[in-house]
C-alpha cells in the first residue's frame, strides 16, 4: 500500500513540473526547424562538407541562366570560391573579396575560410554546370562545343537546359547537337517518364546520330527492362546499324593512314626509282640522304627562330627548296667523287653507299648528337577535322598533298624539258644516247642529283612525323627498295601505285596479324608476286630495257 501511494505522489510531482515549465515560444519553434531560406538556397549545398551535396548544388546552378550562378561556377572552376565558418560564400580576385550570393563587395577578408571541396564527382558535375550555362549564355562557338559536351556525357538534369535551348532562337548548326543531347537525357537512367513514342522517336534521333557515346546510351537502354519492349526492340536494330556503320568508317580510317604511309613511301622512294631506273645504281646511302634532309629542315628551323623569329611558323615551306638544294648537292658530289668510278660493278657499288652511309650517319652523330633533335609543327599544320566518322589530321593530309605536288613537278621535269628527254634517252638506251650526241656521264650526275634532292623532300616530310635522328634513313632504305622492285624499276607510274599498295596493304593487314606479321606477309606476297613479274608491275619498254 505504502508503495502504491509513493508512486501515485511521484506521478503529482513530475505533473507539476511538467505543467510549471515554460512553453517554448513560436519564436523558438521556428528556430528549431530548418530555416525556410536556406532550404531555397541554391548556394547552400556548396557550403557542406559532403561532396554528394556539393555535387548536387552545382548540378541545381548549372540549369540557372542568372549571371550570379554563371560567376560561382567559373570562380569554383578557378578554385576562387571559399567557404566561412559564419557558412558565407564567397570569391577571391586577388586581394579582394565579393559576396558569391549577391556579387556584392565585401569590405573585409572573412574570418576562417577554407576552398570548396571537390573531387572528380565535383569536378565532372561543374563540367556539366558550365557546358549548360555555356549552352544558355555563351557564344555560338561556345554553344557548340556545350552541346557536343552535353550530348557525349547526358545528364537528366539538365533536361530542362537544353529544352530552354531548343525553345530559344538559335543557329541553325546548333540544332542537330541539341536534339541528340535531348534524345540521349530522355534515354538515361534517371530521366523524366514519358511515353513509348517519345523513347521511340529519341532511339531514331541516336540511330541516325550514330558514333560510341550514342551506341552506349542505347544499349544502357536497350538492356533496361523497365523501358518499354518496342523502344527496347528499336534500341537493338540502332546498335546494329550503328555497329555496322562504325566498321564502315573504321575501314575508311586504315584506308586514310594507308594513303599516309603510301605517301611517305613514295617520297622516300620517288628519288632513288630516278637513279635506280637512269643510272642502275643501288645507293645504300638513299636513305641518309632523307635523313640530310630532314636535319636541313631543323637547321631551317632554328635559324629563323634565331633571326626572324616572326618567320618561324613559315620555317616548313622555306626548309624545302634549302632540303632540295642541299641534298641535290650532295648527290652530284656523290656520285663525281664516288659512284662514277664504279660504274658496272654493281657489287661494289653497293658495298661502296653502305659503308658512305654509315659515315654520313657518323658525321651527323658528331655534328648534332646521337639523340633526337625536336622539329617543331608549325600551328597551321596541327589538329585534325572530322569528316563523317573519319578523323584526318592536317599534317599527314599535307604530306599527301606533298607527295601529289612533287610528284607532278617530277613528271613535268621527265616529261617537258630537255633534261628529262635525255634522262629517258639514256634510261631506254644508253648506249644509242650517247651515240646522238647525249653526254650520258653529265646527265647521270644531274640524275642523281634530281634524285637526291627529291629525297631531301622526303626528309622535309618525314620530319613532322617521325623522330629526326641519325638513324633515321635506316628505317626507309629497304621499304624504298622494295617499291622500286615492285612498282617497276624507273617507272614513276609503278612507284605510285606499289607505294600506295603497299601502304593501304600494311595498314589493312595490321588489324589482322599485326604490325610486324603483317609487314612479313606483305613481303612475302611483293616476292611471290615479282618471282611471276621479274620486273615489276608497270616494266619499261625500250631495246637497251628489254636486253
């Protein structure tokens, strides 16, 4: 009993005291609950610690167009943007500070700041933040380039960025770019529902699009068996077609390197089909001679580097006539001081431009160095363009032009002067040249010297895509030798397309078997072809040829 009425007066008291307590007041129950300002704060979220919620602040800033929240992303993106311990925001030029929310000065450095956290979720969410305010506010280069962003890396949430995009005036090149980046959102996890016919319509936009980044959006959807069985179905065909088209255009893109190789195939070789075919010397010193050429064109360089330096991105077209001159000098001194003393020993002959090769190799070792030397790619020459799916970059596109261009001064030289009647008087018949009065041993020299300087063109080329060493000509000798066999021994016609054949051949076979399986079976195909063909594809005719 006694404990019944101890429990019941213990019940009393805690009444009491429960009913003299002050009642919190309605202003400490606001203050209690999450203030309703900072919960319509876009900035807030910068200000956490946690990068999830930095993450998502930034994505919430990048679908605003106010000038306020383009300024905070570029100050994040310059880690400008720094956080008070009072949770200010704020941005720092310098040696100054304005209020990140209003862009308002702030007349004193704020007490305890510390950078903005970020890490790669940060960084690739303010990528998407700036590629949308980009998209809403910035040039039409910029616009572009935002939407080419936004279409290659879809992200729902900016679903409402590129509606506003769409719905605004725009350039008409800005308008395929939107509608992909439109179709692969709509296509994401995470996207806002709609219906079958819209999924539908953005698979058709992504097929017809084509490339990886839409083929993997569409089999992410494809294999989504929440979205609907048609547009699934839909999705599927896309990728096939896409696939079938990637090959297309992969196989266009061996073709182009192979045209590329081919080129600097037939540089190489174009100089050495002259001697080779007028003379019927084989010059084991060809390919120091490409090498002599290529050292001309850094030389070129770095003189006008020194002198003019306005001069330096035109350093390429000047370093071809010096290349030309220089290597066509020393071809005609080669061959008055050397090779006309060996004229019908074609033993000696060859033992003779080997061992002149490795002195030049030497020579240019001591001048300059055993390592690489650095030529420079002027501006206009670097880069790429797209073309459909295929990628050409500027530089191996100008040596094949290169290569077209000296190819046709060539065959105006062989075919409208004197010197190229004579060159293919001695060629056919050098012993009924020299009875009509030709002097064989002045147009030997001159020939070698043509050839020579063409391989110095070759230098001027292979220097912009290969490292400028003294080794360099080692890696082009045997490949100019076997285009010259192939093609048909002083035949220009021959060279190109055994250089071209070649060239699209290697590069055709390299996805196969490899580079150096593939390089392998190319010779033995080139030598089982000329066991049926002992004098190449495209042969000279001529009495002094056919005996």
């Amino acid at each position: 009993m006694s404990d019944r009425r101890r429990r019941i007066a213990l019940l009393a008291l805690l009444g009491v005291a429960l009913a003299g307590a002050p009642a919190p007041s309605r202003a400490q129950t606001v203050d209690a609950a999450p203030p309703v300002a900072a919960a319509a704060d876009p900035y807030a979220g910068l200000t956490s610690p946690h990068f999830e919620a930095i993450a998502a602040a930034v994505g919430r800033l990048g679908t605003e167009g106010a000038p306020q929240a383009q300024a905070v992303l570029r100050a994040l993106s310059a880690h400008h943007l720094f956080v008070a311990e009072d949770g200010g925001l704020y941005v720092r030029e310098g040696e100054s500070w304005t209020d990140a929310r209003t862009g308002a000065p702030v007349t004193s450095a704020p007490a305890g700041v510390r950078a903005v956290r970020e890490n790669n979720r940060v960084r690739g969410a303010l990528a998407q933040a700036m590629a949308g305010q980009a998209l809403l506010a910035g040039d039409a280069a910029a616009r572009r380039d935002a939407a080419a962003r936004l279409a290659d890396h879809p992200d729902p949430a900016m679903l409402p960025v590129v509606d506003r995009a769409l719905a605004t005036p725009h350039e008409a090149g800005l308008e395929a770019p939107l509608r992909r980046a439109r179709a692969a959102m709509l296509l994401s996890p995470g996207a806002p529902a709609t219906g079958e016919q819209a999924q539908s319509a953005a698979v058709r936009v992504l097929r017809d699009a084509g490339g990886l980044d839409a083929r993997a959006v569409l089999a992410r959807f494809a294999a989504d068996e929440t979205a609907p069985a048609e547009a699934r179905q839909a999705a599927q065909s896309a990728i096939v077609t896409i696939d079938r088209r990637i090959r297309l255009w992969s196989l266009a893109q061996q073709v182009f390197y192979g045209l590329s190789l081919g080129s600097v195939l037939l540089l190489a070789a174009m100089g050495l089909a002259i001697t080779f075919g007028v003379m019927g010397i084989i010059n084991m010193a060809h390919g120091e001679l490409v090498m002599l050429g290529a050292y001309t064109t850094y030389l070129t360089q770095k003189t006008l580097m020194a002198v003019a330096p306005g001069l330096a991105a035109f350093s390429l077209p000047l370093a071809v006539p010096a290349a030309f001159l220089v290597c066509g000098a020393a071809g005609m001194l080669i061959e008055r001081g050397l090779i006309r003393f060996l004229y019908g020993r074609p033993l000696e002959t060859l033992l003779a431009t080997w061992g002149l090769s490795l002195v030049l190799q030497q020579a240019v070792r001591s001048l300059f160095g055993p390592t690489n030397v650095a030529v420079a790619t002027p501006g206009w020459l670097a880069g790429s363009f797209q073309l459909g799916g295929l990628t050409v970059t500027l530089d191996r596109f100008a040596i094949m032009l290169f290569a077209g261009a000296v190819m046709g001064a060539v065959f105006l030289v062989l075919r409208r002067t004197a010197l190229g009647l004579q060159m293919r008087a001695v060629t056919q018949n050098r012993r009924m040249a020299a009875l009509m009065g030709i002097r064989t041993a002045r147009v030997d020299a001159l020939t070698f010297g043509l050839g020579s300087g063409v391989a110095g063109l070759a230098g001027v080329a292979v220097s912009q895509i290969d490292n400028v060493s003294p080794n360099l000509g080692q890696g082009y000798i045997i490949d100019s030798f076997l285009v010259v066999v192939f093609g048909g021994v002083g035949n220009l016609w021959g060279t190109l397309a055994a250089a071209m054949t070649l060239g699209v051949g290697g590069k055709a076979l390299e996805p196969l078997v490899g580079a150096v399986s593939g390089k392998i079976l190319l010779l033995v195909l080139v030598i089982l072809f000329i066991q049926r063909h002992p004098r190449g594809m495209f042969p000279l005719r001529g009495r002094g040829v056919e005996s």
